[in-house]
C-alpha cells in the first residue's frame, strides 16, 4: 500500500513538490479540471516518468497499480481490447488451491518484511544494517578524533585522507593490516616529519670549526713565569735587588736622556757612571725577554680577535641545527676570559718582574668544539636525507600512520569483533531472505499456473454487456475478436465496427467498465488474484445522470470490498471535480464529523499556478442535505436515482433524531405502502455483489409517485410534517442550516 506520494517537477507542481500522505485504504481528492488532479495519478502509474516524483510503500512492498484516467482511455481503446482474463467457478479444488498458495504466499512475505525488518528495521535505517553503519560512524568518529590530535605534525603524511572521515576510517584499517614500520617515540617522529617535509629542502654546508691550538699555546709561553730583571754583577744591581724595585727602575731609567744633569730618581746631581750601570744592568737578555712579553702580547691579541670574530660569525649565521642560544654563552664566557689574560699580559710587559698564569681557555673551547661537531653532524644528518629525501618521506609517513594505528589498536579491535559478528547476522539474514524469496517465487509461479487453468476472456464480456444491455445502451456491444480469443471489439448489432462511431458518453462508459473489470481480473491468464491499487481519475466526465450513478455504486462496491479486506483491492483513490459524484462516492452513513480512520480528504487548488495539496480531517466537500431535497422537488428528477435520494434523506434526518427505530417506522404503514417504505429504508443493501441486478433498473413515473407519496406520509407518521413542508419548499441556503450533517462549507 502505498504511504506518501511526493509530486514533483512536472505540470503544475513545484520543483519543492507536494506530499499526499499518509495515505490510507480510501483517499479522496477534490479539485477543478486544471488544478493538477491527473499529474497524480501520472506519478503513482508511471513515477519513473517524472524523477523528482517519488513514491513510498508501506513496509516497501511495492503493489500493482491500475489507474484509469484519460491516458488508460487513449492507450487502450484502439481496434482491439486486451482480454480481461477473470477467474471461473468451473473448479471449486483449484480455487481452493489458489486460495491455500495465496495463505502461504502471505505467510512467506510476512517473513520476508521480518526478516528484512530485522536487517534494515521498521524504518529501512536501523537493523543490523543500521547497527553496523552506527558502529562504522562511533569507529570513524574515534579515529578521527587520533587524526585531529596529530594531524598539526602529520599533516603531510596524513595527505589524501585529512579531509574525509570515511577516508581516514579505511586507510587506518588498511595499515592495521599490512603496515610493518616500526614503532617509533613520537617527539622524534614530530622532529623528523618537521625536517622531511619542510619547504625548500635542500643541502646545508657543514661548519668550519676554528682552531683554537695557537691561542691556547701561548697560555705556555715560558716568559710569563719568568722574573725578568737586569744583570747582577753591576754596581746598582744588589741596591736593585735588595730594593725589589727593578720594574721602577726600568721605568725611571727611560727619563735620563730628559732630565740633565738631574737624576729623575733621587732630585740629586745626576752620578757620571749611572747611566753606564743602568745600561749595563738592562743588558741585551733583558732586551730578550721584554720583545718575547711583546710577541705575546701581539700574538695573544692577534689569535683572539681572528677566533673571536670567527665564532660571532658562525653565531650570527642562524644555522638551523646549531644552538645559538648556548653558542653565544660559550663565545660570552671566552670573550670574557680572554679580555682578562689580556689584561695579564699587560700586566707582565709592564711590571716583568712579575710572574703570572693566564686563565685556562681549553674546558670552553673544547665546549664550543663539542657543540659545533654535533652541529655536523646534524648537518650530515640532513644532507643524508636531502640525499634520499623520497625514502626517507616515504619511511617517516609508514612509522608515522604505524605509530597512529598503535594508538588506535583497542578502538581497531572493538570495531572488527562488533563487525565481524554483525557481517555474520547480516549474511545469516540476507540468505534467509534469498531463500525466502526463491520460495516465494516459486508460490507465485504455481499460483500463476493454477489461474492459467480455470480463467478465461469470456465472464467479462458477458458481464459488461448484462450492464450495457441494462442502461438502454443496445446499439453495440462487446465481442472476442475471432480467433483472437484474448482480445475483444466493440461491434454493432450487425457485426461492423463500432468504435470509430461510439459518442463521448458512451466511450467514456465503455472504457470505465473496461476497467472496472480488469480490476478483478488481469490482461493475461495468470495474474488474476494479486494485490493492487486502484486510482479513478474523474471517471463520470462526460456521462449523463443516470450513467454517473452506476459509474458511483460499481465504485463504491470497490471502496467496499476494499475496506473489508475483500478481493485484491487494497487501496482506492478517486480523483475529481464533480461536487455530486464526490458526494456520491463518499457518502458514508457511519462516518461522523470527522473522517474514518481508513479514509482521507484532499482538495488540490492551483496558486499562482502552481498546484497545492491541502488535507482535512473530515469531507470538505458538501453535497448539502439542500441538494438532496432539491433533486426531490425536481420535476425532471431522475427515476433511477430518486430511491436512493429518498433514502438518504430519511437516513440522515432519523439518524439527526436519534436513530429512531426502522421496525417501528415501518410498522406504521400496511399493504403495500408498507413494503414500499420498507424498501426505502432498506433498498440499497439488498441485490447482491452482481454488476447487473435489479439495482440498476430505473423505475417508471408512476413507481416514482408511489415512493414520494410513501416519503410523504413517513414524515407525517412519525410527527414531522412540519420538517417535510419546509424543505419541500424551500430555497437554497436554508436548507443549508438544518442539514442533519451540514459542517463548515469547504469552497473547493
């Protein structure tokens, strides 16, 4: 059965569409010619048609459809009819056969929609199938979760799949399987994905490391523990010793050429031999060592600024793989220790008497040594992998997912046991189902066999001409083609063609009886007892009143046998724009202000031309208890249908009293009016399910005045006389206040 009916994109409908649903057995749907009404009956025959249109079944079991509308007219009334084939009476065991093929027919699909209900559930989204596709989503959700706390250092190795869950989910799988890197420490992975995959790789030229020897060697030169001082063997030489003042007296002996006749060191007459001991005490190995102080003074300078400005240079270079921050502490710190041996050496040239000891260079040297060499070697490092910068990629990007798929191993194996025991439900059930719908097919083969026995062309040719026979049309009828046993043709009483010269009115009856029938039977022999919905698109156009009223009972005994689970039927919608036939077909005693729970209304209108569906919870669309009476008050009233209109008149009225007693109305008329006014109490459930009983026979002017009298004095019996009068005479609109049924009128 179908659930929802989405037309969309075609005709008068938006591209957005309109939802008819839900959909229940019996659907009404109300509208003027244009509105949009034969689109929907389009889609539900044809959905594939219009594909923005989409149709949803019940449980997704898809039924037969047969829809008559002016499409069914045009396509199927050429030459030729297909034969409907109907089942027979002729072999009580092979229906009884059908009937028990059909019982296991149900009972296999019944198992068939629970065993799909168990893999897909109510919805086609849950099940097993749901379960598995929920577990998937927890296991992409968890490992996308891993991908996002490393994706900032991975992303290169993570390329192709960053940016799809699914993606991501399948290639973690994928290494679990086969991935055999080894497991690496995650802050070395983090320093070599920064390297490997950096912009601009390219080689790096290793550091030259200074040579710190000479200047480490002059920290040994022998002068500087050595007490330089003059000759001993001169006169002045035990004063200058027992004095200590040697270092003075060089210094003082440098302003004798200046003074004159003065000595510069005691302000008294300068001694002739002075000078001559003076010169003899500073002799040439005095001479000797102060050039050596000299010397080293000059080399000490000279070795320590070159060294110097060579370790800035390297500092400010910012290689990438030296650690600046610790050099430039190094160069600080031997800066600082050279600037004081500096000093020393000053020292000594001017006081070389002195003995002094530079401060020791080698613990900082060899720390500045150390750090450049390990600065090589990371630079060889790097230049191996610029070298091989394809495997090394290739190398870091399998340790780094390895390393990822070891952090995901418990989120890996909770997923694969929840699969593999899901896959083992799913693949249980699918081949339960397979087996299921093999048996199944092979009930529907047998039953097709079965009816291929005992149905036949003939029981609907004879049915649909008792009909025409009955309604006055005599001039032709329906015959088999000849030989062609399965097809008929419409022929006059002469045996000619009749088709070409049928009227409007009549190929519009022939072509719904046609149709009526085919929906008890089917075009082939086999077929004749399967599910289906039926749709009727404004099938009284173009048919007179009395015609219109057999079109409306043989629908109505549909929607009968429909919502008693009767026949093959099993969902009903009528379309259409004539107000008097949708009251016709939906008159419902039984149904009060709302709609029953097996029906639903609809009124499709166009604005601004586009088509709208509108649903109600009750008919919208009144035939008002008024245009009962009027038909009454008619002179030119209808004889086939007045009974029924009496009827229904007394039905509504009595039933607005509170269901007076039928037995006790009757009881009140003898002789023949008795039976009359029984008959209008009870007619229309008499006859039986036939299409051609004496519920079709129209009843002559005088059977007709009978009734009306009988009608009459029914109001006058019971006590309301007064009722009758008035709406016998009365004018439209107020009538519409006393309708027994009246509810808020719907302008359609």
């Amino acid at each position: 059965m179908l659930e929802t009916i989405l037309i969309a994109g075609r005709a008068t409908y938006s591209a957005d569409g309109q939802s008819l649903g839900p959909c229940r057995e019996i659907n009404f749907i109300f509208g003027s010619n244009g509105s949009g009404k034969t689109t929907i009956s389009r889609v539900i025959a044809d959905p594939a048609s219009c594909p923005a249109s989409a149709l949803t079944w019940v449980n997704g079991q898809e039924m037969e459809r047969l829809v008559y509308n002016s499409d069914f007219v045009e396509r199927n009334f050429t030459s030729t009819l297909k034969g409907i084939f109907t089942l027979g009476a002729e072999s009580a065991e092979t229906l009884a056969k059908i009937d028990a093929a059909k019982a296991k027919q149900q009972e296999e699909e019944a198992e068939v929609r629970r065993l799909e209900g168990t893999l897909k559930g109510p919805d086609g989204s849950t099940g097993k199938e749901g379960d598995l596709r929920a577990l998937r989503g927890r296991f992409e959700d968890a490992c996308w979760e891993i991908k996002n706390r490393h994706d900032a250092h991975f992303r290169e190795a993570f390329e192709g799949f960053r940016n799809a869950k699914a993606r991501f989910c399948d290639k973690i799988l994928a290494e679990h399987s086969s991935n055999q890197a080894a497991l690496c420490d995650l802050d070395d992975l983090k320093a070599r994905a920064g390297a490997v995959f950096q912009k601009g790789l390219a080689r790096q030229a290793r550091v030259v490391i200074p040579d710190f020897g000479d200047l480490l060697g002059l920290e040994q030169t022998a002068v500087l523990s050595k007490t330089v001082i003059g000759k001993s063997d001169v006169n002045v030489s035990a004063l200058i010793a027992r004095l200590g003042n040697s270092d003075w007296v060089k210094q003082g002996r440098a302003f004798l050429d200046r003074s004159g006749d003065v000595c510069p060191f005691c302000q008294q007459k300068l001694l002739t031999d002075l000078t001559r001991d003076l010169n003899d005490y500073f002799d040439e190995t005095y001479a000797a060592d102060m050039a050596a102080i000299d010397r080293l003074q000059s080399a000490y300078e000279s070795y320590s600024s070159t060294l110097l400005r060579r370790l800035k240079d390297i500092a400010a270079a910012g290689n990438a793989f030296i650690d600046s921050e610790a050099l430039h502490a190094d160069i600080d710190r031997l800066e600082q220790r050279i600037e004081l041996n500096k000093r020393q050496i000053d020292r000594k040239k001017k006081e070389p008497s002195a003995t002094i000891a530079l401060e020791g260079l080698a613990e900082i040297a060899d720390s500045i040594v150390a750090r450049m060499k390990e600065t090589n070697a990371r630079i060889d490092q790097h230049n191996s992998l610029v070298d091989n910068i394809a495997a090394e990629r290739a190398r870091l990007v399998a340790e780094a997912w390895y390393y990822v798929v070891d952090e995901s191993n418990a989120v890996i194996a909770a997923y694969l046991e929840g699969k593999t025991n899901l896959d083992k439900a799913i693949t249980g059930i699918s081949k339960a189902i397979e087996t299921r719908r093999a048996k199944l097919a092979g009930i529907k083969s047998d039953i097709a066999e079965l009816e291929r026995a005992i149905t036949s062309v003939e029981p609907t040719v004879k049915e649909i001409n008792g009909i025409l026979s009955s309604f006055g049309f005599t001039s032709f009828k329906l015959a088999t083609a000849g030989e062609q046993r399965n097809l008929y043709k419409l022929v006059r009483q002469d045996g000619s063609d009749a088709l070409k010269t049928l009227s409007e009115g009549e190929k519009s009856f022939i072509a719904f009886l046609y149709f009526y029938h085919l929906i008890r039977g089917s075009v082939s022999a086999s077929g004749t007892t399967g599910d289906r919905i039926v749709v009727f698109d404004d099938p009284v156009s173009s048919l007179d009143s009395d015609v219109l009223f057999i079109v409306s009972a043989l629908i109505k005994r549909v929607l009968e046998d429909t919502c008693a689970g009767r026949g093959q039927v099993k969902q009903v919608f009528v379309l259409t724009h004539n107000i008097y036939f949708h009251k016709e077909v939906s008159f419902d005693p039984k149904r009060g202000q709302a709609c029953r729970t097996h029906e639903t209304f609809w009124i499709v209108r166009k604005q601004n031309d586009a088509s709208i569906l509108t649903t109600y919870n009750y008919n919208p669309i009144k035939t008002s208890y008024e245009l009962l009476w009027s038909e009454v008050r008619n002179a030119n009233r209808s004889t086939l249908t007045i009974q029924n209109t009496l009827r229904r008149i007394l039905e509504s009225y009595f039933k607005l009293l509170g269901n007076m007693d039928r037995d006790e109305i009757v009881a009140k008329f003898g002789g023949q009016e008795k039976q009359i006014c029984g008959s209008l109490f009870s007619w229309v459930n008499d006859g039986s399910h036939a299409t051609h009983d004496d519920l079709y026979v129209s009843a002559d002017a005088s059977i007709v005045d009978r009734y009306l009298d009988v009608f009459q004095k029914i109001f006058e019996k019971t006590g309301h006389i007064g009722h009758y009068e008035m709406m016998i005479g009365s004018v439209p609109g107020q009538a519409v206040a006393l309708a027994p049924t009246a509810e808020p009128p719907v302008d359609p």
